[in-house]
C-alpha cells in the first residue's frame, strides 16, 4: 500500500479540481483533494461574560469548512471544588470554504479538563454547496466531570471530520491550555 504525503503549496489553483475556480491553499491527501480559501477571519463567539474567556475556537486552516459564529449564551458552566457541570443549548453557524461540497460535517464542543472532558457532536447531513452556510443546533447539553487542584474547565469548539463524494477528512486539532 502506498503512502502519500501531505502536500499545501499556498496561492494556487487547481484547474478541474471541483466546479468553483477557488484559489488559496491546496490540500491534497489522496483521495482527499480540495482548495480551501485564505484564511478566514476569527469566527465571532456570543456567551455570558464568565464564559467567554473559557472558550477555545480552534484554528483549523487547512479544513474545508470554517465555524464562523458561535452562540454559547444558553449554556451554563458551574465549577465547584473538584468537579464541574455543563449544561444548556447552543448553535454553531459554519461555512463551507472549499471548492468542493460537502455531504456531512460533524462540529465537536468538548467542555474538560487534563483530568477527562466530556461533550458531543453536531452534525449536517445535507450537502453543503462551495461558499455555502449552514447553522447547526444542539437543544440540550448535560455533562459533568472532574477537576484537579484549582484547574478551570475549558470548552474547545473544533471541527471532527467532514465528508466529500470521495472521502472523510479529518482536520489537525491543537489542543490550547486556556488561561486561569
């Protein structure tokens, strides 16, 4: 079985590569092959005032879709002195920046800490056209666990995976400490 290299070369297009004359960043990973667009601007997040500075939008740059707005504002994160709570709704409003559709996506809230996180997933299972937006719900959160020492809990807000006509791909995740 062979192996391929991950290839980015920045600043081209790729003539026949999906229906859009896209240019900005190539990823290519066979079967994976997309152009995604420069880089997108930090996606705008809505929460209670507390929660703000919990919050961790990861950048994914080389990720065919981008969460360009978050609404956090019904949830609601209690910490006590070992262990905490997350519960409530919220919605994630995404982008499709590639040249290519996308037949499912799955956006990930993780709410934890170095000791265990808890959190899911919401996916859109209709297909996601180039350049097109799509708000993703959840109706109700409920997750607990354990802190360690006087560590915060963090919420992470990452893309998982999203499908093509030809392939799954999985975006690099980097996991950010967030300040106490």
């Amino acid at each position: 079985m062979k192996e391929w290299p991950l290839l980015i070369a920045i600043g081209c297009a790729v003539p026949g590569l999906g229906t859009s004359q896209l240019s900005g960043t190539l990823v290519a990973h066979p079967p994976c092959q997309f152009l995604v667009a420069p880089a997108q601007s930090a996606p705008t997040v809505l929460a209670e005032e507390s929660l703000l500075p919990r919050i961790h939008v990861m950048r994914q740059r080389e990720a065919p879709l981008a969460i360009v707005h978050a609404d956090l504002r019904k949830m609601v994160l209690d910490n006590s002195r070992h262990y905490f709570s997350i519960t409530g709704s919220y919605s994630i409003q995404v982008k499709n920046v590639s040249n290519v559709a996308l037949i499912d996506v799955d956006v990930r809230l993780i709410t934890g800490t170095s000791a265990g996180s808890v959190g899911g997933g919401l996916k859109l299972k209709s297909p996601l056209s180039p350049g097109a937006v799509a708000t993703l719900t959840d109706r109700f959160v409920n997750g607990e666990g354990t802190m360690i020492g006087d560590e915060e809990p963090a919420l992470h807000l990452f893309i998982e995976s999203v499908r093509t006509f030809d392939c799954v791909y999985h975006p690099a995740k980097t996991w950010a400490s967030v300040p106490k």
